[in-house]
C-alpha cells in the first residue's frame, strides 16, 4: 500500500516572529477564485464611487490683482512659477507652491493683452493696450532698482497676442496683421495679411517650429510658415475662433475654441472638415491649452466653468465650477501635467488639479499598485451602464444645466425638423451633413 | 573579442557544404537540456523531440550561430538561452477566453486595443503558469499493493501508514445520545461545525481538538452551517433561525424563516439560503441581515438542496424525482430536470460547476453535465445513497445506511469499485469533504467520524482567498475585503461570466432605436466612390472596372443571406421531421389499447 496523505508543516505557512509580515501564500487558479467576473464588477463599481467621493479638485485660490486675469504664461524651466497680467496692465510673478505673489509690475497701460516666457526662461515679453511690446528680466530687480523693461518695442497698431518661437530668438505678435520679429531688431521681419481684419491669437507650432497658426476676427484660422512671405491656407468656419493651440505631441493636429460653444480638433493637412468637435459648453469658449502628453484639453468659457476633454473624445469629462468664478478668460495646464491654473473675470487665479480624485504627494507602492489596479477596472467596466452613470455624473450650477437642456432640446428640435423635410422631399435631395461638416465654410489656399 | 578556444566560422556560402562534424559534447549538452525540458512539461519535451529528429542538424547549425553571436569571457555559452518555457497545459489551465477572430471592419484603434490587450493577457498566463511550477504542495494519493483493492485498506491501515499529524485526523467522536449529527466545515477547513438532531451543537477547532463552544438548544436541530467565518453560525431549529456566535450565545432568532429544513451559504454573495418544510426557498442578506427573496417554490416539503459553486444556483431535489435551479432574481424555476423515478434524495455540484451528481429513491446514481443538462453516467447502488459531497478535488463520497463510500472519476470513467469504503455505527446523515484537507467528515448517528480520505484536498490554498492558517487580523482584514466587494444578489445568474461580455441584443436594440430617430443608418456603409488614383492610373477605363469589382458586392451580401436562411429552415425542417419520426416510433403507455 502506498498513500500520502495531505499534511502541511505550518511553519511555512506562518511568520516565524511577530516582527516579520505575514505570508500569503497565492495560488492562482482560476478554480479556487470563481465569480471572476462578479467580483471585479463590484470592485471596479466601488473605486468609481470612491472616485467620486474623493473628487476634490480645487487647491487654491490666488488673489492679489486689482483687475480681471486676462493673461497668464507658464514658466519654461520652473515648475513652481507662473505669470499673469491684468485687465489694469499690473503684471504678477506668483510662487505657486507656497501660493503666494513673488513679484508685481505695472507693465502696461490699458490691458495686458499677451504675455510668454522666452525658451529661455531668462525674460518674458508682453504686449499691451499701449501699442507697445515690452521685454522684461525674469529675475527682480535688487533692492532700490527701478523695475524697467530690458526692451520696449513701440507699434503702430495694437497687439492683441504673441507667442515665442521654441529655439530661436524669433517672436511672433499679432493684431491687424501677424508679425514676426527678431528680438534684436525693432521693427517686424516679416508680416502676414490675407485681407483686413483683426487677430486674435497666434501659436507656433511647437514641433514643425516654423510653422504659425493665428485666429483670426473674419471667422478663419490661417497657417503660416515663417520662412514664406505669404500665408498658407486657411479655413473659414461659420463662426469666430477666439484662441488655438497645438497639441505638443503630435503636432499636426490644433484645437481651436469658438464661439459657437464648440471646440474644434483639426488636422493641419486636411482642414476641410475638423477631427472632432468638443461640445459642452453653453456659451462661448475662451481659452484653451493642451496637456503636456497630449492627451487632453483644457478649456475656459464665458460660462463661468472650465472643461477638460480628450482630445479626440467628443464631450468633457470633467467640468470645474464654483460659486465665485466668473467668466474665466484664460487657462493653462501645467507643465507636469498635474494641475490647471485658470484665470477669471474676478481677479482670481485658481489652482485645480488636473485629475480631481488623485492624491497629491508620494505614493507608497502598495498604493500605487491599488491605484493602477483601480484604474484598469474602471477601465474595463466603463460601459456597463451603473458604473457609467456614477462616473460620468457631474453637479452643475442650475443656470448652465438648464441652459444644457434647453439646447439639447433646440437640438433635437432642429434634428427633427430637417428629419421630416428630408422625409417629404425627393430622396437625396436633402442630403445628410454631418455635425463635422456643418461648421466649416470653406478652405482657402 | 573572439575567446581562444573557439574559432570564428565565417559563414560564406562557398563554405556552405563542409558542415563541422557532430562533437560529443554537443550532443550531450543537448541531451541535458532536452532532459530539462521533460522535467517541465511532457508537451514542450514531445516538441523538442520531434524537433531534434527532424531539424537537428539545422539546429545544431542555428545553436552554433547563437553561441558566436554571444561570447562569455569564460569561452562558456548559456546552455539554457533564452525564457524558460512554459508548458502548454498549464497555459491551458490559465486560458479565461479564445483569441478574437480579426474582422475587416474593425478600425485601426480597435485592432491596436484587441492586439495589446490579447498580449496582456497571453503575459498573466504564461507568469501565472510558471507560478503554478513552483506551487510547494501535492496532492494525496492512495495506492495498493498488486492485486489489492483500495476500498479494503481500512482507515486504520491508512492512519497507521502516515505521519502522525496526519493519523490525528482520522478520529471518533462518540456522542450516541443526541442522534445522527449534520456536519459543517468553515471555507478555509479549520473548524468543524456539528448538530445532532435532539439539539445539540458544537463547534470544534478539529485539528486542535479544541472545544469552540458545546450548546443544547432544547429543540430539534434540521440543519447547522457556518456562516462566511468562523465567528458565526446558523441552527435551522424546530421553529426559526437562529444565529450563534462561536461562543454559543445566541445573536438573532428569525422570525421570518420557519421550519427550515437545508441551508447553504454562499461565501461569495453573503447570503444564507434556506428550504423549508412549507415548501419556500428564502434567502437571506447576513450582511445587512435582510431577506433577498421569498420564493414559493409549491413542490411540497423541500428537504434537499445543495448549491453550485462555479454561480451560486441553488438546486433543489424533489418527491417526484425533479431537480430543480434557482436564482434569487426569479420567481420560477431556472430549469427543472427529471433525474429520477422516485424521489431525489441528495444532489451535489462539483466546483467548476461542470458535472451535477444526483441519487435518488430508485437507488441510482446518475452524473449529469449541468451546462448542457445531459445525463453523463448512470450507476445501480444496491441500498441507494442518502448524502452525496463531492471534494475539492473531484471526489464522490455517498453513504450507503451506515456505510460510506468514496469514488473517484465518476464523470470521465465508468466506475465499478469505490475508492474507499468505511463503515461507521450508525446512519449517516451529514458528509462533508473538509476543503484544504484529505478529510471526510461523516455525522452519524452515532456521533461523528473525521475519515482520511487522501486526494480529496486542494493542496494549494490561496491566502487571499481561504487561509486556513490566518491569524485573528488577518481574518479581519480578509472580512472587511470579503464585505468590500460582495456581489449583489442580482447578479446571480446561470452563466457567471455574462457579465464580461458584449451585450449584443441592447446595441442592436440602440442602433435600431438610432436608426429610427435619425432617419438614416449612421454605420451604414457608403455608396462605393473609386479613389483617384495618381500617376495616370485612373483613367476612365480603369475607373470603370474598380467600380464593377464592387458593384454586384451589396447583391452579393443578400443573396448570401437568404441562401443560408433557407439553409437553416431546410435543417429546422429535417430536424423536426426527425423528431417527429422518432416520437411516433416510441411506445407510449396508451398504445397498449391499440389493436
């Protein structure tokens, strides 16, 4: 007879002393760990929830101009600064990891109107109501120094936006035409016009480094590249662009806020019809900037909220508001892509995090192992109808949810209608143009 | 570069012909390693062979090209390049789904999600299968001598020949005065939970020996179970549910389960269900303490029951020989089987949910495959099986009067001979395969016999899930996770995994609710535009035959459609006539007043 029987030596199963961790033997088998499927459902339901719960997206809150925040610039080489100008010209160097103003300056008079921090990181250039491009030194002036521009530029027109180039000393401003300067000269190397009217914002691109974008007031966006003397193609939209930017990873394709409440992804090759269109907003959008992967968007509308949106998802998924925040005008995402700094009409600068439930600071592995485990459940079970009800559910202010229904509502209602005309006209007569196509007029070369 | 003892072959295809002679030592290198490989996996081993006949001398050639690729400063090459492999089965054991078949629609993003996500999970089963190598525990085995039958080794035989931990597992409690005891094991096998039918109830730490606490309630006890740990049980009594804490004070009495007859627990769902002698199938919440549902099953006195554990069913056996599935989600029946002539006496389920053994009035055994609900195997027991329990491992332990039997591999051979048989001194009327052990636990009326039965026992147990050596924190630790992420009672359904996969009937439902609403089918496929093509490939002529290529492709796609529809209606047809046919063959009862 031979037989073995089952027979453990529990000293391999249990710690020697009180000071060693536990042993956690694993066996893996599918068998041992039935209801697979069950079982993680209800985890990846209870770490939306706990999402929820922890979504505290709001850091703080910074104060100390006297007008509203029309403008701010990252810092290109420090995390912790950034700077911002007024609608009274006062511009203001702010520490934010200890939340605090560093420096103020009064830079123009009338608006600040743009402002960008050299490649550098050394100088920083603003334009101004005044007609003027100043160049200011990053660093304060000693004690008893007067606070002065490096370099003042005096216009003819008023410059409503500039932008640096990404490693040259070449700056492009706009206005009523879009000027490249040589920051060691004075007057424009080159200048681009395509017809009168005015622009409201201009970017290079930060890859094909040449290569400018700029809104303009005629409801087009023109593309450029430096080394031409006259402007590449443009499209024209049925309503104004108020600002582009780039997307930093793959360059080719830019997002532009509109007035129409809709943002517009396009690819720079083939502007005939946008990418995406980002709906959401319920009035105008102001600003946005891109998150440093590339990944996502932050926007800033005249509706007091600030959305972030995939960039090829075509509705947020987030939304930021408070009770205090007006209409915020300009917004940028920080260079860790960790937090959003958004400036408003009431003189605040507020600091947000990026990702509203994470938790700030060093994590321990065994969090960080939780925390990605969490994320891919949320990930696989995002569709199942209870776990996208919780995740996508957001408190709104009652004015912008009503305003949301009562477009919803014009929506269908206009749907509905073209829906019947088409019904009681000759087949193809009335054909089917989609949402991408309706907003583009046409694209000029 | 080059170390000394080797020379470089340049490889010229003028020296393509002169191959090197065959050394010695290479082929004892490969020998070792082929070696090496049948310790780790017969499959990986019949391939190397096959390799070797076939392509040795390439190999060979292919080997001696690696070694020159790579140089030690030692002059020795890795005899094992490369990652360890990993043997097919077990990769099997690991698979959770089939590859996904690659269609043409699917979009680029798709295809690179579907490709990323099959190598995931292709990466967690080749690492969970090398973990399964190393696993520390075998399984038991019992083996006799020539011509020697296992079922005669008696347990005393058995006790004598293992160790002595082992020897303590086979014991007798004499407890004569209380009648025939039900048994109950805790999920990590560490504590024995017994009831007699005069009232009394004790919970033992079994492999200590330690008295837990030793009650008389004072009634008749139906049924004891262990609720999700040891800390607390259920007493199914004359009357109502009780609640017991390990202690033996009594924590709740419920009302609203009268004279219930079974129990089961399901460890997963927290949720005790009970049959009872006026026929309901209740269940109830032990974590919020509520009941789930009350369903009337209106099959009369319901005294056997047990639970699948692969999805959480209940299945209930009937008078009239039906066994039956439920689900707290539904009022009636899942499915309802005729197992047998007479009444079913007991049912079991075996942990993957595969294979459903029942016996019943007509002293048959049967084995039936539950997920297509066909029978399997049908064996004659002279006297007839009143408990059925199946272990961890595959085991089949029924009790026949005083005694019980063990077999093995019902399913997959037909069995003519127990396992094991041991008698005990009175009738059996709980058995119970402690989990994590080669124990069986049989209530009798005597008392109660703890039996070794080796191979019944998962040797590996996973910590996280089941530890029967946890300490009191981790237990609390383990309880706060088990609450964590109890599955709602909702979820129990047939087919534990649809909850994972696509819902095909909502999308289609969607899009046809879309369609209606948009007046046109957004995903539909646009009329066939010809590209142009540059470089003075588009002229009309070739534009023209691009277009015929897809021209009839719409009409193709219909005419498809209808021939295999009529192909399915001519196979229904043939079907059913078959049926019929074979319906009109048999005999009914009435036909004996044919003339």
């Amino acid at each position: 007879m031979k037989v073995k029987v089952l027979s453990r030596n529990p000293d391999d199963y249990v710690r020697e002393t009180k000071h060693d961790i536990q042993r956690v033997p694993r066996n893996y088998d599918p068998a041992l760990h039935p209801f697979e499927v069950s079982r993680e459902y209800t985890r990846a339901l209870n770490a939306t929830k706990l999402e929820r719960v922890f979504a505290k997206p709001f850091l703080a809150s910074l104060d100390g101009h006297r007008d509203g925040v029309n403008c701010m610039a990252k810092h290109t080489t420090s995390l912790s600064t950034l700077l911002s100008g007024s609608c009274d010209g006062e511009v203001k160097v702010w520490n934010l990891t200890k939340h605090e103003c560093v420096r103020t300056l009064q830079a123009h008079e009338g608006f600040v109107r743009g402002m960008i921090v050299r490649y550098c990181g050394t100088s920083f250039f603003t334009v101004g109501d005044d007609k003027t491009i100043k160049q200011w030194k990053m660093e304060a002036p000693g004690y008893g120094e007067e606070e002065e521009p490096l370099n003042t530029i005096l216009g003819k027109t008023v410059f409503t936006g500039l932008d640096h180039h990404q490693k040259e000393a070449v700056f492009a401003t706009c206005g009523q035409q879009v000027d490249i300067w040589d920051e060691q000269r004075s007057s424009p190397i080159r200048s681009f016009t395509w017809g009168v009217d005015s622009f409201s914002a201009v970017r290079f691109n930060p890859v094909e480094t040449e290569l400018l974008a700029s809104c303009a007031s005629d409801r087009s966006i023109v593309l450029y590249d430096m080394r031409e003397s006259a402007p590449l193609k443009k499209v024209i939209m049925t309503m104004r662009s108020n600002t582009l930017c780039w997307n930093p990873m793959e360059a080719y394709y830019f997002t532009c806020s509109n007035e129409d409440y809709n943002l517009y992804t396009y690819d720079m090759r083939y502007l005939k019809r946008p990418l995406t269109v980002h709906m959401d907003h319920v009035s105008a959008v102001l600003d946005l900037d891109y998150s440093p992967t590339g990944k996502e968007f932050v926007s800033a509308s005249f509706d007091k909220t600030i959305r972030i949106f995939p960039k090829d998802g075509g509705h947020s998924r987030e939304v930021y508001h408070t009770k205090r925040m007006q209409h915020v005008i300009c917004v940028k995402w920080s260079s860790d892509s960790k937090y959003i700094l958004s400036g408003s009409d009431e003189m605040n600068i507020r600091l947000w995090k990026a990702n509203a439930a994470e938790k700030l600071g060093v994590l321990a592995p065994r969090e960080k192992q939780a925390r990605n485990y969490n994320q891919k459940l949320k990930e696989k079970f995002q569709h199942h109808p209870q776990i996208r009800r919780i995740a996508h559910h957001r408190h709104l202010p009652k004015n912008i949810y009503h305003q949301r229904k009562e477009q919803r509502i014009m929506k269908e209602a206009r749907q509905r209608k073209e829906r019947n005309v088409r019904k009681h006209s000759k087949p193809g007569s009335v054909p089917v143009v989609s949402e991408k196509e309706k907003h583009v007029v046409t694209v000029v070369k | 570069m080059a170390s000394p003892g080797e020379a470089v072959v340049k490889e010229s295809h003028v020296e393509k012909k002169k191959k090197p002679p065959a050394r010695y030592w290479q082929e004892s290198q490969e020998e070792v390693k082929d070696e090496n490989k049948v310790d780790k996996g017969k499959n990986r081993a019949g391939e190397a062979a096959l390799q070797k006949k076939t392509q040795k001398a390439k190999k060979r050639k292919q080997e001696e090209h690696q070694r020159d690729g790579k140089k030690f400063r030692s002059g020795k090459s890795d005899p094992f390049p490369g990652p360890a492999p990993v043997p097919q089965d077990r990769m099997q054991k690991f698979k959770r789904k089939d590859k996904m078949k690659k269609s043409r629609g699917q979009t680029y993003k798709l295809k690179d999600i579907i490709s990323r996500t099959e190598e995931a999970s292709e990466m967690s089963q080749k690492q969970a299968a090398r973990v399964d190598l190393l696993l520390p525990e075998d399984a038991g085995f019992l083996e006799g001598d020539e011509e020697e039958d296992t079922c005669t080794i008696s347990q005393q035989d058995i006790a004598d020949a293992v160790d002595i931990t082992s020897a303590s597992k086979y014991f007798n409690l004499n407890l004569s005065q209380f009648g025939p005891y039900r048994v109950d094991y805790t999920k990590t096998g560490r504590h024995l939970l017994l009831g007699g039918r005069r009232g009394h109830v004790a919970c033992i730490d079994w492999q200590s020996k330690q008295l837990m606490c030793e009650i008389n309630v004072m009634e008749s006890v139906n049924d004891v179970k262990w609720l999700h740990s040891e800390t607390m049980y259920a007493v199914a009594q004359k009357k109502w549910l009780y609640i017991y804490d390990s202690n033996g004070i009594e924590l709740h009495c419920i009302r609203k389960f009268n004279d219930v007859l079974r129990m089961q627990f399901l460890p997963y769902h927290f949720l005790l269900a009970t049959v009872s002698a006026t026929g309901f199938l209740q269940y109830l919440d032990v974590s919020v303490g509520k009941e789930v549902a009350a369903i009337c099953t209106k099959t009369g006195r319901l005294d056997v029951m047990c639970q699948n554990p692969h999805n959480a069913i209940i299945h209930l056996g009937h008078h009239n020989g039906t066994v039956t599935l439920w689900s707290p989600n539904q009022k009636e029946a899942l499915v309802k089987m005729l197992c047998h002539q007479g009444g079913v006496r007991s049912v079991a389920v075996d942990k993957t949910g595969t294979y459903m053994v029942t016996s019943g009035m007509d002293k048959k055994l049967k084995v039936y495959d539950i997920r297509a609900f066909k029978p399997l195997k049908s064996y004659f027991l002279p006297s007839g099986a009143s408990c059925l329990s199946l272990s961890q491992r595959g085991l089949l332990s029924a009790a026949t009067g005083d005694i019980v039997q063990v077999y093995r591999d019902v399913w997959s051979t037909p069995v003519t001979k127990p396992y094991m048989a041991h008698r005990v001194r009175g009738a059996v009327w709980g058995l119970h395969f402690c989990p994590f052990e080669d124990v069986l636990g049989v209530g009798h009326g005597g008392g109660f016999t703890s039996m070794l039965v080796p191979g019944a026992g998962e040797p590996n147990f996973d910590g996280l899930d089941a530890n029967p050596y946890r300490s009191v924190k981790q237990r609390q630790e383990w309880e706060v996770k088990a609450l964590m992420e109890k599955i709602q009672p909702e979820l129990i359904s047939l087919d534990p995994t649809q909850l994972g996969q696509v819902d095909r009937a909502t999308f289609e439902q969607r899009h046809q609710d879309r369609v209606q609403a948009l007046g046109f089918d957004p995903l539909a496929k646009g009329k066939f535009i010809p590209k142009h093509k540059k470089k003075g490939r588009s002229s009309a002529g070739s534009v023209e035959k691009r277009k015929k290529q897809v021209a009839h492709e719409d009409q193709r796609d219909v005419i498809r459609k209808t021939v295999e529809d009529k192909m399915t209606i001519e196979k229904e047809r043939k079907e059913r006539k078959k049926t019929t046919a074979a319906l009109s063959n048999q005999k009914s009862a009435l036909d004996r007043f044919k003339k």
